[in-house]
C-alpha cells in the first residue's frame, strides 16, 4: 500500500496486487475506481470465491485499487471531506496514474482502467477533459456518460440540486449494516434495484457494508443537475462532446435489471466515444436479473465480470 499525496490535503490510499510467479510485465497496469459511496473494500473481498483483485492478478495483471480522498483508507492531512467531481477525476485520478506508472513493473507507460459507476464518469471526465492523459483503455461498470431513461427512484432522490447540496450524511455504513439483512429477508423489493437478494449471499452483509462511505453533497447537486441537463458540464465544458476526442479500447458492462444506471445510460459512452475497439457485455439473462451491485459480490461474478474484463484487456485492448 501506497499513500499518495494529491497536493490538496489528502494522502489517497493505493494498492498493487499482483503474483510474482505469474505477472505478465508486457501486460499495463490496471486500476479500479470505486463509484457513488463506496470505497475499494469490495474489489478485494467476494463472500463466495476469489475477489476482483484476486482474480485479476492470477490472470497475470497488475491490479491496482484506489481509494480518492475521503474514501477508504485515505488520510486526511488538512483536506477537506467536501469536493466536488472534477477535483476527484482531474487531481486524484492525475497524481493516482502517475503514481502507479511511476512504480508498475509493466514495461508500459500507459495505464489501463477500470471505473465502478460513477467511478466509471470520472474515467470519462478524466480522458475527456485532460487532453495529456496516460490512458490507453477504459472498461466501465455501470457507468454513464449521458443520463437516459432515469429510474423514477434516482429522480425522485435528486429532483432538486439544491437540496440535494444541502443534505448532509453520516453514519451510512452504520445504517446499512443494521438495515440491509431486515430488507433483505423482509422487503426484498425495496432493495432489488440496486441489489437481488437471489444473487448474493447476503448472510456477509456486515463484512459487504465494509465499502459503503457518506456520500457528499456537493457531488450530490452535481449529480442533480446533470441529471437535468443530461449531459455533465464542468467549467462550461460538456464532457459527452469532449469524450468524442477518445479513441482508446472501450468496454461498457451493464447489468439487464440495474434500477441506477439503466442499459441506455451505461451504454451512453459507447454511443460517443471515437474508439475504434469497442464492446459490451451484458450481465444477466432470462433467468438471472442483475442488479446495480450484485455485479461485485454475487455468485456469477467471477465467470460473468471478472474474468472477461481481465480478458478483454490481455486481448482486443492489448495493443
């Protein structure tokens, strides 16, 4: 473990995972963001096999995860646990990748990367609005670019920017480790938009809530205006455009029964991205429907996520 100073008062806690006998050097380094209040935890722990990391490091990667500022291991030194989505995509992502390039043993001096929701928006941002970024592929979890088709819930949630900003939280990790086995075995339809109980095995629901952070207002009237205008737009400049400007390997994944980030906004970024490599892959079928975060701890992930993600970028992305 790492801790990087991103020279706005917080020292982000970084990882690398890998196994020695097994790394592929000629391979980049891939990193994983976490999304809306969440922090890394998940990408290193699965209640029923090997965790993302795990998995990625015995396909011969380098896998690094990220906790940004006031998320998970990360220190504050002076910061402040107010900021908003630019200073996240554009600082921390900035000092993480030159960090992690810095001390890969990849031969490469690019990274590969790997963003979970709104972690996958601030892959976006970071490629589209920083024209001297070191990404060569991006794969994106649930990820939008361009909101479409918003669930009535997520609307209700941030219908209004203002309050949205002004609504503070705390203790979330605490709420959802008393309230999710209730839900779970009793009002399973409250939580089937983000999470299906058939899927998980939610008896580990103190270690799963581990990830969960507060999340933070001023991202959350961010959030409530993009989903007006639909586009995100920061310092005047709408990030769908300028992510026209990117032509590295893309892969959108979206679950087939995700109640935050519908199919056509998680496959926002495809629409609009310059890349000439681009694929999906859809989590879910007839008989299994996905929900928004089974994708990280349910008992498909391995065969369904990790390791065609871990595959894609040893293939069709490699070069």
């Amino acid at each position: 473990m790492y801790l990087v100073d991103n020279g706005e008062g917080w020292k982000l806690a970084v990882r690398r995972y890998s196994v020695p006998g097994k790394l592929d050097r000629t391979r980049r380094a891939v990193a994983i963001l976490p999304g809306y209040g969440m922090n890394s935890f998940i990408f290193t722990w699965h209640p029923e096999g090997m965790s993302m990391a795990e998995t990625f490091a015995r396909e011969g990667f380098e896998f690094w995860t990220v906790d940004l500022r006031a998320q998970g291991d990360s220190v504050p030194d002076g910061g402040s646990t107010s900021y908003r989505m630019e200073d996240v995509a554009l600082t921390d992502m900035r000092v993480v990748i030159d960090h992690i390039l810095a001390n890969t043993q990849s031969e490469h001096d690019r990274i590969d990367l790997v963003g979970c929701s709104l972690g996958a928006t601030y892959l976006f941002m970071h490629v589209a609005l920083n024209p001297d970024h070191r990404v060569h592929a991006l794969a994106a979890i649930g990820g939008p670019l361009r909101w479409t088709n918003v669930h009535p819930v997520v609307k209700v949630a941030f219908s209004s920017p203002t309050l949205a900003g002004l609504v503070p939280f705390w203790g979330t990790s605490l709420a959802a480790e008393l309230a999710l086995p209730f839900v779970a075995n009793h009002l399973p339809g409250l939580l089937a938009i983000y999470l299906r109980v058939e899927n998980v095995n939610i008896e580990k629901a103190p270690i799963l809530v581990r990830t969960v952070e507060d999340p933070v207002p001023a991202v959350n009237e961010q959030i409530a205006g993009w989903l007006k205008t639909e586009d995100l737009i920061i310092g005047g400049r709408n990030v769908t455009d300028e992510f026209r400007k990117f032509t590295g390997p893309l892969m959108c994944v979206y679950s087939n029964d995700d109640g935050i980030v519908p199919e056509e906004s998680a496959l926002s970024a495809i629409e609009n991205a310059g890349s000439r490599v681009k694929d999906v892959i859809c989590l879910g079928n007839d008989q299994v429907r996905m929900a928004h975060a089974d994708v990280y701890v349910s008992r498909y992930s391995h065969d369904w996520m990790f390791r065609p993600i871990a595959r894609w970028l040893a293939g069709p992305a490699r070069d």
